[in-house]
C-alpha cells in the first residue's frame, strides 16, 4: 500500500532518518487513513513554502489584503479545547487524585481507530517532523505529526521549530513523540463535518496521541496541549517540569534582565504578560523547566504564539497588536473579515456591520440554530505568529542552554479575592500558592462561562501524573538549587462592589517590575497572611515612571487589603479538595498554616485588613 501513494523522492526522504519506529508509524497512518498520496515534509524552505501555498489552494486558509497574513475558519461547533471527549487511554485504573477524562484503552483505541479508518480517503497525507524546545538541546524532543490538514502542519511550522534534520541525529531512537490527526470529512466550507464524532485520544504509554474529526488548533495541533500532557509525564519520570508557563525577560535596573517564567489558565492574561511593553518575550504558553548546575534553567517549547486576539487593541496590548497588524506570516482564525482586512472583538475601532466569519456570510444580528445572536468574530478567535519576528522577541529565545530563571508567577482569574501581586514566604508556599489557583471560566473552553473552577498551576487539564506525585515533584524541583526561587501570585482581574475593574491592563508591569526589583533586593516589602505585599510608596514611584501614572494610596487601600473572609473562604475549599487526595505532607502542612495565619490577623484587625496595619 506504501508503494502505491508515495514516490520514490519522498520514500528517500524517509529512508535517510534510518527510524523503524518512523515507518512503522507511517505504515499504520496509510494503512488506516488510505490517502491518495503521501508528501514527507523536511526542514527545507521550499517544502515548508509548499504547505503555505497547499493551505491557500485546498480552502482551508484565504489571503488576506496584507502580505503574508491569512484566515482559517472552524466549524461552528469546532471553536476551543474539547475537554468532554479528550481523554487519556488507560491499561488500568489509576488513583489520580483528581477528576480526568479517560477511557479504557481496549474500548478507546478501537473507537479512535474506527473514525480515523479511511478518513484520508482522496486527500494528501502530509508526514512533518520537529522538535519541541531548541534544536540541538537537552531540551529537545522530536515529534513525528502526520495529518491531512494543511492548516494544521502550516501553523506548526510557525509554532514549532522544525526537526527533521534532528531526527537524522537521533540514529534511530525511538525516544519521540507521534501524533495522528485527520479533519475526518469536510463540508463546502472545508470545515470539519462531523464534529459530533470528534475524539482527542492521548496514550501515554506508547507517547502517541490520535486526533479525527477537528480543526480548531488547539484539537489538532498535536505539538501543543497534546504533546505537552506526553511531556509532564516525561518530566516527572526523570527529574525535571513540563509547565503551562510563559517565560520573559523583565527589565529592570538598566542593563538588567531578569527571567521569569508563569503560568496563568487560558484567557487570564498570559499572553498579554509575556508580551508587555519594555519586556521580551521568550515563549508565551509552554516551558521545560530543568535543574543545571544548580540552577533552574527554562527553554521555550515552541517558538511562535497562538494567542486569543480578543480584546488586543493598541492601547490595552501594543506589542500584539503591532506584531498582527503590519507584514508579516500570521494566520487569523474565526475572526470577521470584509474586503481583505481582519476583525475582531474588543479591537479598539469601528467594525463592519456585515463581512464572512466562521458562521458563514455575517450581518449583524445574525442568530444560530438555537436563536443566541452570532458575534461578528469568536470569543476565542486567535492568531498566530512567529515569536522572531516580533520586536519584543528575546535575544534568547532560541538558546539551545535555555535561561536562568529567577522566579516563577502564578495568576488566576478573580474578582473578589487575592490581591494583585503577592510574593510567597518561602518556596513552599509558593508551591501551595500556584496548586489553590481558581479562575472564572472562559470562551477558551467549551461549555459553561463565569464558573470560578480549581486549576492547580493553571495545569489541571494537562497533567499526566496522579496530583499528588505531581504537587510532591514541584517540591522537590527546589532541591539543589544554590539560591531559593522566588515565587509569585498575581491576579489582574479584582472588581469593586460595581463590577468595575480596580486595574487597567497595563498595570501588570508594575506588578512585574516590582517582583523584578525583589528578586534583587531593590524593594522591602509587607509580610501578611497571604505573602509579602508592596509598600505604597515603591508602587507608586513604579506608576509614575513607567506608566506616567498618578496611584493614589486609595488605589493601593482597595487593590491591597487583605479580605480575610474571601481568602478563608478559599482555604475551605481548598481543603475539602485536598483532604480526599492523598498529598504531601508539606502541602498540607502549608494549607493549615496559610488558614492559621489568616485566623489569627481576623482576631486583631477585622475580615477586611488595610496595609497599613502591617
């Protein structure tokens, strides 16, 4: 069967990597999917030009007016993560401490398989390789992709460094992972057409994940969150962390760059943080973490951005906004478009009133199947780009060593609780901090939004290992390292009794700017309950010089009082989840503590504390 969908040129291309397992993964595609033809993707200019062009030609992306930017439109049911039928395949039943998806894997693996038979049929099957982190690294591991979407391989190869050259070095390993993904059958739009049979199917014993039925990027992409559960796992196996964070260079005294890396839940302003004005960026979503010569070195899996373009505009996000609206390659998705020109929500100007979007031909006041009105763009519309072309990219972004990372932050999304910046009393701590993370849910997955959820290290949907092995892993990480790693937890989103926000969106530079300073001793600050807080007077300097902003000690008051009550209330729930886990027990211990603590500040200063009593 091989013989009859590929040509000699391409089979040599195979043959050259000297990988039986690299076959034996493309014998079982054809042999399942039965393409009409196989093309090997390498690492050369002309075959990644090949998809770009392949993905314009079969429908699945349209040029736009500006050079180099296109748009790609899901199926209307096919917008976010489908977290209900992504699932683990098991052999036997784990005691994960936690809620996952999974089936068993003599049920899962037949069914998968049966949705993936044929779904090729009269399509190219498109066969990449690349490498997640920085080529030629201790980061790096390869990854095998084989799908029929062009917009799916297209977006790696802005995501994703490419590996096949890697793969020649790796005299035939078997040590990568290997991703199956088909569109399964497409409608006149060249959108997925069976969405109710989409499955996302992740074997973490084999390192292989089988995708059918999707297009939204982050379903079929396998490089992403699909690769990153595969690499958790990978990590607690040998030592080291596979982590939703971002990482960036924070500017601080001048010639200083301090690196942080951060892990926020989708649409909790992660993105906008790695992207700050003055800072640089070295990736925005996904970090391998690693102890070197006692110190925590971080790299960046990817080396593009697949962000959510609501609400960037260019006073709220200036350096996303300028990396999207100039030439360049960026792909848009589920956006409005009229005449050539992309639009979005909350994009700060006047939007069309009519134009194509991902329900088809758009009007205002259009209406669903179900009579809810049809927005002009998604909630979770995205795009993506090469973090190397951005202005603000890190002259480190590719370093093979990584970078020395000083502190890590944490941030949820929460409108009545935690103050906006907080330093952890000790490593500890800040463990405890980044596992009660809780945030309010999002159009970036489906189903129900408001809903404040428990998401432990902005993790809880990727992570590969039972809680507790996980939460004890993260406090053993610090083991060996010559200076304790300060830890961070912010939260951009507090609202007064009005519903109104008590922080603009540029405010998170100071919080960084602030925790840069104390990674280097540059700020004393107040110990609380909860951590240790700005001192007035050092935010308010911050404001002004880097902001040009009055802060007002009112400002501070309500930004930075401790509300007991809301904190304590946490610590409930918190305990009720953890106390059916069996945990560390350090982290417990740190739970007890953080309540205690709380308990005692109510006794002296009241539920709703002011810094000025500390």
């Amino acid at each position: 069967m091989l013989n009859n969908v590929i040509d000699q040129a391409n089979m040599k291309k195979l043959e050259a990597l000297n990988n039986e397992k690299v076959m034996a993964n493309l014998k079982l595609a054809v042999e399942l999917c039965k393409p009409a033809k196989v093309m090997v993707i390498t690492d050369a200019p002309e075959d990644i030009a090949y998809l770009r062009q392949l993905a314009v030609d079969n429908g699945e992306e349209k040029k736009l007016n500006m050079e180099g930017h296109t748009i790609h439109y899901d199926a209307m049911q096919d917008q976010a993560r489908d977290k209900a039928n992504t699932k683990y395949m098991l052999t036997e039943k784990v005691n994960w401490g936690m809620d996952i998806n999974y089936i068993m894997k003599e049920e899962g693996l037949p069914e998968v398989l049966s949705y993936l038979d044929g779904a090729m049929a009269g399509k190219e099957m498109l066969v990449t390789f690349f490498s997640l982190g920085p080529q030629n690294s201790d980061f790096a591991i390869g990854a095998m992709q084989i799908t029929d979407s062009s917009y799916v391989v297209h977006s790696e190869t802005i995501l994703y460094r490419t590996g096949y050259e890697q793969f020649k070095k790796m005299n035939g390993s078997k040590d990568f992972f290997f991703f199956l993904h088909s569109a399964g059958e497409l409608d006149e739009r060249n959108n997925t057409k069976n969405v109710d049979n989409r499955r996302i199917y992740i074997d973490l014993e084999e390192n292989r994940v089988f995708s059918v039925n999707n297009q939204y990027a982050g379903n079929s992409v396998g490089l992403k969150k699909l690769a990153f559960r595969l690499a958790i796992k990978k990590a607690h196996g040998e030592g080291w962390l596979a982590e939703h964070m971002f990482i960036m260079g924070v500017h601080g005294k001048p010639g200083r760059i301090t690196y942080f890396a951060g892990a926020f839940p989708s649409a909790c302003g992660k993105t906008s943080t790695a992207m700050i004005p003055g800072q640089t960026i070295v990736g925005d979503d996904i970090a391998y973490l690693k102890k070197v010569d006692g110190k925590i070195m971080s790299a960046n899996v990817e080396q593009g951005v697949f962000g959510i373009i609501r609400d960037v505009n260019a006073n709220d996000d200036p350096e996303i906004f300028a990396s999207i609206t100039t030439p360049r390659e960026v792909i848009f998705s589920n956006v409005l478009v009229k005449e050539g020109k992309p639009y979005w929500l909350g994009m700060g100007e006047e939007t069309p009133k009519d134009g194509e979007n991902f329900s088809g031909e758009w009007f205002e006041g259009k209406k669903d199947a179900k009579g809810n009105e049809i927005g002009l763009a998604h909630k979770n519309a995205r795009y993506t780009v090469r973090i190397s072309e951005l202005d603000n990219a890190d002259v480190l972004a590719d370093a093979p060593e990584g970078v020395e990372t000083k502190g890590l932050v944490f941030g949820g999304r929460d409108s009545d609780t935690t103050v906006p910046v907080a330093e952890a009393l000790d490593w500890a701590h800040g463990v405890m901090i980044g596992a009660t993370i809780e945030s309010e849910t999002t159009a970036a997955t489906l189903g129900a939004q408001g809903v404040r959820v428990f998401n432990p290290m902005a993790n809880l949907d990727f992570i590969a290992v039972p809680l507790g092995t996980y939460i004890q892993n993260y406090l053993d990480f610090q083991n060996g390292v010559e200076e304790e790693t300060k830890v961070y937890g912010t939260n951009y989103f507090l609202k007064d009794e009005n519903g109104k926000w008590y922080n603009g969106m540029l405010d998170k530079k100071i919080w960084m700017l602030w925790a840069e300073g104390r990674v280097h001793g540059d700020f004393e600050a107040l110990k609380t309950p909860v951590g240790f807080i700005p001192k007035y007077e050092d935010l308010k300097k911050l404001f002004k010089d880097n902001l040009d902003k009055n802060y007002t000690e009112e400002d501070y008051d309500q930004q930075f009082s401790i509300r007991v009550d809301k904190y304590l209330d946490k610590m409930e729930r918190m305990n009720t989840i953890y106390s059916k886990v069996d945990m560390p027990v350090e982290f417990m211990a740190e739970l007890e503590n953080q309540t205690k603590r709380l308990v005692e500040a109510k006794e002296v200063y009241g539920s709703v504390i002011c810094p000025c009593k500390f």
